[in-house]
C-alpha cells in the first residue's frame, strides 16, 4: 500500500479516544486508517474534508438492537434500522435473534445474513441459546455468529425461556468457542406469576409493569446465570441493566473470576418512575424503567466501570402498538440506535462524564469485550475507518416523526439535546453526511466475522458435561471386543 496517497483526509479535527483527546488529521485509504497526524504529514488525498472545530470519535457499537426481519417487517427492517443506526453515529451493531423465525440454527442463520446485505453499518448477528436448539449451536458458531443470545425470561417474540439444565449445557458448548453469551437476564416463573395476579385484580396501569418485574427477578437471574458461567468456563454479558439491586451479583461473579461484562441503556440512565405519567404505556420496556435512586446507582457504577458499556436495546413498534389503555397490552421497547449519542453528548455537555469515558463505554470496551479490538473501536493506523465526526455545541430536538426507524414513536419526545454526529462514516465511506442519509450506501455494511478474535477459550470442568460423558461411553463401549462363540 502507498501511504503517501489516500482516499480521504479528514483534517482540522480533534480525535478522541478513551484515554485522551488530540488535534491531529486522519488519512483513510481503502477503508483502513492510514495515518494520524499533523496536517503537514498527511498524504495527498482524493477528498479533503475540512471538519475543523469538530471531534473525531471512533463510531459506537451497539450490541443489542433488533432489526425485526424477518418476520416483522412492519415494525422494522435491515434497511431503515440501519439507516438510523448510521444517522446516529453507530458503526456496527450486534442484531439480536428474537426475529421470525428466530436464529436458532444454521438455516435461519443463512436467513438473517441474506437480510443483512442491505444493512449501511457493520454487523454481527446473535445466534439463539434455546432449549431446543442445543444440537444446533456448533453450526451455528461454524456459520460465523458473532455471540449467542439466552432469553432468561419473556419478551418480545414470546420465545420460551430455556430450563437452567439446558442453559447449563449450552454455556458449555460455547464455552469451548470463547464467544460471549448475552443474556436477558430476568426469571421468567416469577414475572409470570406476579403478572398473572396483577391482570386478575384489574391492575393495569403503566407503573403495573414495575411491579410485574420487581428487582428480585434479574438479582436472581445474574446470580444463577454466574454461577453456570463460572462452572463452565463461559463468557456472558448482562444486558440491560435496570436496577442497582442486580450488581451486588455482577460484582460478586467478577470477584470469584467469571468473565461478565454488563450494560445499560440511556432510558434507565435518563428516565425513572416520574416518567410514567407524562409518556405512559410508550415507556413499558424489559425490564422496566425503575426510580430515580436506580438511575442515581447506574451512573455511578457506569462512572466506576462496574458496568462495562452503552447499548440501546433499539427495539421499534408501530405507534398504535405502543398506545394502549392497558399497559399489558402494549408492545415492550422502543427505538433507540438514533438517539444514543445525542442524549449521552448532552450529558457529557453538561459535565456528567467526558467526552474520552464516553467513547470508552460506547465503542472501546465493546470492542474489546466482543473481539473486536484492535480493528474497531480506535482511530489509529491499521483500524479500520469507522468514525463519528462529532459537533458538540449542535442543538436539535428529538422528534419521533423524523427518526429513520419505522418505529415513529420514544418516550424521549421533545426532548433537547447538544451535540450530534454531523457525519457517519463506516470503513471510510461516508453513510451519513451533513446528518443526511448517504443513500447509495446502503448494502455497504459487512458482518463483523471477518475480523473478531475473542480471547483463547477456557472452557471448565468440560469432562463433566453431558457430550463429553456420552462420546467417551460410546467409544468405550466400541473398543470393548465382540465376543466369539460357535455352535455345538
């Protein structure tokens, strides 16, 4: 490669990382970062683009949004989920398996790629950890699955919560690949139960899903979770983290040695029970939005790192599915993949974190976490060019009518903020620029199994599990001789 030549420059810029802020240009060249600099080192180039008096961080990564294809095209779809990824500084996204037909196996797999050629971010899909999937999971890693995705309890798609034995053998067999397993960690017995109740007392106002999901359920869930993890040698990922209750284990599971690695969302971060009244069933999400002592927690254990990163659980519906009487009725999540980044630089505006600890939990520590790193989540030589080109003083107002997702509906309407990705750009090419959809981008995304390299398996106690003790009795019992007998 010639890196005296390069296809763009980007130049008058400061570039952020997680540990540090510089002024410094950046040359792209076949979608690679060639060069980071002073502007008199930087090559000739095809295209100078001036963003002087903007910051240049490296594009975030959402590891759980659902894109609802197949099977839910009406809520969203490949193309315009990832539209509003792109319009909101994301670069690549983790897509989750709760589709229809779910990822279960190499088929649906198949499936779920061929959808994703239109996507315009980098992607990596989940591959579902089921009850009756087991015998399907080795394929599935072989396909190229970028983690595996435990439904511990009920949500959206109402796919069946595994038993803790078949959670067990899964953890096992992907223990041996190294890949992370992300879990919904919730029990679905008790949700049921006290939902159940609720629905026959006539109780069924928004702040009824809290009480529907009290804290309890994911205290239980991250604990047994952990203690499967740990015996197995797996990798998990707590996703959405709602409560402070729920890491006093995650913190116990990390002291005992278990790779865990948790996230919240800007709607546990930003918004609490006060809410309910003012956007009513639009909130209703799993696990829910709690009280303001659980956000006060949440940022501070973000601050601390306790939980690792920023993810978004973008999860659409149609208005007329959010709006209903009864909060039990009401379809569960929101759109969230376009929003991310403008309400948390809002924050960093305001002096809650900065602008290095915000690009840590948005791209650097996903990108470690999932194996990623060093090719994403970084602006430097070698990585690739997947950068939000960030103007902090931009003022805008969030307008469900104007989101790119189908899903024209967010409890965070009217809501101001400062500061906005003004361009997108994933391996060097521009998705979003002048916060305009770049639309002959489409399709440019690619799955992210062509550069993720997770840490060495370390799989435990893997002569105690169930495959294993069955292969070597059946090749025990192949290597015992036939007796010969005759006949009189």
């Amino acid at each position: 490669m010639n890196t005296f030549y390069a296809d763009t420059v980007l130049t008058g810029g400061t570039v952020v990382s997680d540990r540090m802020s510089m002024r410094a240009d950046v040359a792209i060249r076949d979608g690679i970062v060639t060069a980071v600099g002073a502007p008199e080192t930087m090559p000739m180039a095809e295209e100078r683009v001036d963003v002087s008096g903007l910051y240049l961080i490296p594009g975030a990564i959402d590891v759980h949004v659902h894109f609802r294809e197949p099977g839910y095209t009406h809520k969203e779809d490949w193309e315009t989920g990832s539209a509003a990824a792109a319009m909101g500084g994301v670069t690549t996204i983790f897509e989750m398996p709760n589709t229809d037909p779910p990822t279960r196996s190499i088929v649906e797999l198949r499936g779920k790629l061929a959808c994703a050629r239109k996507s315009y971010v980098d992607f990596g899909i989940y591959g579902l950890l089921a009850e009756d999937n087991l015998d399907e999971i080795p394929g599935l890693i072989d396909g190229g699955v970028a983690a595996f995705k435990c439904f511990m309890g009920n949500t959206f798609g109402d796919l069946p919560s595994p038993s803790t034995g078949a959670m067990l053998e899964g953890f096992q067999i992907i223990a041996r690949s190294g890949l992370r397993i992300s879990l919904h960690a919730e029990t679905a017995s008790i949700m049921a139960r006290r939902q159940a109740q609720l629905e026959e007392a006539g109780l069924c106002a928004p702040t009824d899903h809290i009480a529907s999901r009290p804290d309890v359920v994911a205290v239980e869930a991250v604990g047994r979770a952990a203690a499967l993890a740990q015996w197995a040698g797996a990798r998990i990922h707590i996703l959405h983290i709602s409560s402070a209750a729920e890491l006093v284990p995650l913190m116990q599971a990390r002291a005992r040695g278990v790779d865990v690695t948790g996230e919240t969302c800007p709607h546990y971060l930003l918004l609490d029970r006060s809410d309910y009244a003012r956007v009513g069933s639009v909130i209703r999400v799993n696990p829910p939005v709690r009280e303001r002592r659980d956000a006060a927690a949440l940022w501070d254990a973000l601050d601390a790192g306790m939980i690792d990163m920023i993810a978004t659980d973008h999860a659409p519906h149609t208005p007329e599915e959010k709006r209903q009487s009864n909060i039990w009725r009401a379809d569960c999540g929101f759109p969230g993949v376009e929003t991310q980044m403008p309400l948390m630089l809002t924050e960093v505006a305001k002096g809650r974190m900065t602008l290095e600890r915000y690009v840590a939990i948005s791209s650097a520590v996903p990108a470690r976490k999932f194996g990623l790193w060093p090719a994403k989540g970084r602006i430097a030589v070698g990585a690739d060019a997947d950068i939000a080109v960030i103007d902090p003083t931009r003022r805008e107002t969030i307008e469900a009518r104007r989101l790119h997702s189908r899903g024209k509906i967010t409890p965070f309407e009217g809501r101001q903020t400062v500061g906005a990705p003004v361009h997108t750009l994933v391996r060097g090419a521009f998705v979003q620029r002048d916060r305009q959809l770049v639309a002959e981008r489409r399709g440019h995304g690619l799955s992210v199994s062509r550069i993720q390299r997770m840490p060495d398996p370390m799989p435990r106690n893997d002569d105690q599990a169930i495959d294993t003790i069955i292969a070597m009795a059946q090749r025990e019992a192949e290597s015992v001789p036939v007796a010969l007998t005759t006949s009189a």
